[in-house]
C-alpha cells in the first residue's frame, strides 16, 4: 500500500491503494498536488489495524482505501522512483521513518 505518482498516466496526479491478497485496490486520488523541481516535500502514509491506508502529502489528503491490505501480512516501507524516459529522474530523500504499534 502506498502512494504513486506516475506522469505517464493520463492526468498527472497522486494515488493511494494497496493490494490485498494478491488484487489490487481501486486507486483514490486527488489533483492539484504536482511534485515541484528542486522543492522538498512531505509524503504520508498510515494504516491501521483494520488495513485502511491513508496517503497525505504536505499534510493534505490524498485518499482513504479501506481493506487495502492483509493485516496479518508484514509490510516493508519502500521509496522508489522508476525512469521511464529517456531522461534522467532524480529523488533526494531527506529521511524516512517508519513505526508500528506493539
């Protein structure tokens, strides 16, 4: 579960999902919040007991999938970027932090 931004989509725009016992949760996103060249930003992403995921960036939501995922199932957090171009894509990432409940 997670966030994505993908440009070669039809609308630039980020989505929240996940993908729970092998099938993937419909996608929920929201526009107006394009990634700016050279400008930091914060991404979010919460789940919780019941394997609703949340994604906010700059603290503003970007969407809720309830049953995105199999609780029982342990979850990795992941940063990734993919170039899918001919030009090169560049990620600087200040820092991660990742945390569960005991």
């Amino acid at each position: 579960c997670g966030l994505v931004f993908d440009t070669g989509g039809t609308t630039d725009i980020w989505y929240v999902g996940g993908v729970k016992n092998g099938t993937d949760t419909d996608p929920v996103g929201v526009s107006g919040l394009l990634p700016v060249a050279d400008t930091f930003f914060t991404a979010r992403v919460e789940v919780d007991a019941n394997g609703t995921v949340w994604g906010y960036i700059d603290g503003r939501l970007v969407g809720e999938v309830a049953n995105a995922v199999t609780i029982t199932v342990g979850l990795t957090p992941c940063i990734a970027i993919g170039n899918n171009t001919a030009v090169a894509h560049t990620l600087t990432l200040d820092y991660l932090l990742a945390e569960q409940n005991r």
